[in-house]
C-alpha cells in the first residue's frame, strides 16, 4: 500500500466577503485568519494516521503555488509536501476515451465556430456546483444577448428550498424556456448555445474557439483555464473560491472580476455584458490573453523532462515507495 494520498479537506472558517475589514489578513501568511486555516488542516492531516505525506495541485513555474513558510511552517507534521502542478495529461480527449464516453453535440458546435470567439460559461459541476436562482439566471441570459457574442452556457436549475431532501439528491432538468426570459432561446440560436447540467470543460477550455471563461473560481476550473489559456472572468460564491480569484486577478492578472456577487446581491446584466465586452473586445482583453497564455507555456514546461512539477512528482513517487516499504517492514 502507498501511504502517501492526496486529500480534500473542508476548512470551517468564515472567509469575509471582498470590502470587509480584514480581509487582506486573510492572505498573510502569519495572519490570524490564515493561521486557523492552517490549524484545521493541521487537526484534519493528524487524524489521518497512514497519511505520511501531501500532493498539492499547484505549480511554481506557473506561479501558482503555496507558500513555502505556510506549508514547512504552519503545518510541522513531519510530512512531505509536492506541489506537483496541474495532474491534467497533455489531450484532455483522452479522458472520453478512458470513460468510453462521446463528446456529445456543443463540441462539434465549436467545431464551426471562429477562433477564440465564444464566451463559455460553467459554474461547477452537477452535484456541487453554484446553483444560480432564477432572477441571476435572468440576467445572466440578458447580459449575454445584450454582448452579442457567441456563448455555449451550462445552465443547471435553481436550488430548491426543501430542507428534508437528501444533498446528493439528483439534479433536478433544468426547465429552460420557464427559467431563461421569453424568446431568449430563439434569439439567440444562431450564436449561442444552452447546455442542460454538464459539459466537457476541459475539452471546452482546449478548443480554438472559446475566447473567455467565466467561472466559480472553484481550483481545478482555475487550473484548467489556465493550463488551456484561457482568460477568465471570475465570479466565485463561496469557501475557497473567493481567495482563489484574488490569485487570479490580482495575483497574476489572469481574469477579471465579476463584483456584483460581492454583497450577496444579483449581479446585473449590464456588468456581465461589460465583463464580456471588457475581455473579447478591448485592449485589456488582449493583455489578460497574454498573460494566461505566459502561465499556461510555463506550466507546460514545468511537466518537461527537468521541469519542476515533473521533478516533484518523480520525487513525490520516490518518497510514496519509500514509505510503503517501511509500513512493509512493521
């Protein structure tokens, strides 16, 4: 058995809304909020006793990586820690072939799409991604007409309000002509596509013809934005997500930001049109283009022969057989 496993943890700290006082303490790595955060992973990496080390989903060459005081210092469990960049293969259509599954009709609607010309829109995935009510998903609809640029849009229905049913329950099918404003379907049909519940993102993200991606923020969606080069305009809801963007935007300038969701109101059609506008058409657009396309050349590098993420995976490999051996040997 390899002892050394990657892990999920959920963190029960309250992460202050953008504009709140202290939320700058939040990214302090010696700060109190940051600090606590560390703590729960500290408590939650001890209750795992055959755990004798970490696989992060982060990359150095690209910039998007931990810090080095928070992870040797914060977390002094005697631990290895591998950042070992983003674990997603070089041909994300490999993925359909090892699931034996087909790609399914918006692919070959980009197929006949112009280069970098569609806005794709994806909150997460069916089971826990961002449920949107319906007065946001009408905005999102109105916003995206009112752009005029071609969008291929995951649409997933509201949350419902029933407190006794179960949190996996299956995603209810999206009714679309009832939750989308009048005509918004018909109008839109010879630019836009609505996709019901799911669709195959990375294989979204790597095709020529998406041009922006507004996303949660959740960290695999950042990833693979980034590793497709894709700009993105962020709009995150909740837990780490809100941090994630302020790497995103502020960090690496790499995506916009969406501030209507920053108080918990709807955000309005007219700063998603805006945000669209900002990143298909103006020379800011272009900027953030070039920088996710920076990242992305540079976490392609890090998965090269020499490069760090495959030199830490390779160690992180070493050290995982190591320690099977002496569990082995017990």
């Amino acid at each position: 058995m390899i002892a050394m496993e990657t892990m999920a943890v959920d963190l029960d700290v309250d992460i202050k809304a953008e504009g709140e006082e202290g939320i700058s303490e939040m990214f302090d790595p010696h700060g109190t909020e940051a600090t606590e955060m560390m703590n729960q992973l500290a408590k939650a990496l001890k209750s795992c006793g055959g755990t004798c080390g970490i696989l992060v989903v982060a990359e150095e060459e690209g910039e998007v990586a931990l810090d080095e005081v928070t992870v040797t210092k914060e977390v002094p469990l005697g631990r290895e820690v591998v950042a070992a960049g983003a674990v997603m293969g070089n041909d994300p259509r490999r993925w359909w072939q090892l699931l034996g599954q087909k790609q399914g009709p918006c692919i070959a609607w980009l197929d006949e799409q112009p280069e970098h010309s569609v806005v794709f829109l994806c909150f997460g995935s069916v089971l826990f991604g961002v449920k949107h009510s319906k007065s946001q998903l009408k905005e999102i609809a109105i916003g995206l007409e009112k752009s005029g640029h071609r969008f291929l849009w995951v649409v997933q229905a509201p949350a419902h309000d029933d407190p006794e049913s179960p949190p996996f329950d299956p995603p209810a099918d999206p009714d679309l002509d009832a939750l989308l404003p009048e005509g918004f379907l018909r109008r839109t049909g010879g630019n836009g596509r609505v996709v019901k519940l799911w669709a195959p993102q990375v294989d979204v993200l790597h095709h020529r013809a998406t041009g922006a991606f507004v996303t949660h923020c959740g960290w695999n969606s950042v990833l693979e934005g980034v590793t497709a080069g894709v700009p993105m305009i962020c709009w995150p809801l909740h837990s780490e997500q809100r941090m994630n963007k302020v790497f995103m935007v502020e960090e690496y300038g790499v995506g916009v930001e969406m501030v209507g969701w920053q108080h918990g109101l709807l955000v309005k059609a007219e700063e998603i049109e805006a945000k669209i506008r900002l990143v298909m058409e103006s020379e800011e657009g272009e900027r953030l283009r070039a920088r996710v396309k920076a990242h992305k050349d540079a976490a392609a590098m890090a998965w090269k022969d020499g490069g760090s993420s495959r030199t830490a995976f390779g160690q992180f490999l070493s050290h995982a057989a190591a320690s099977s051996v002496r569990l082995a040997c017990r």
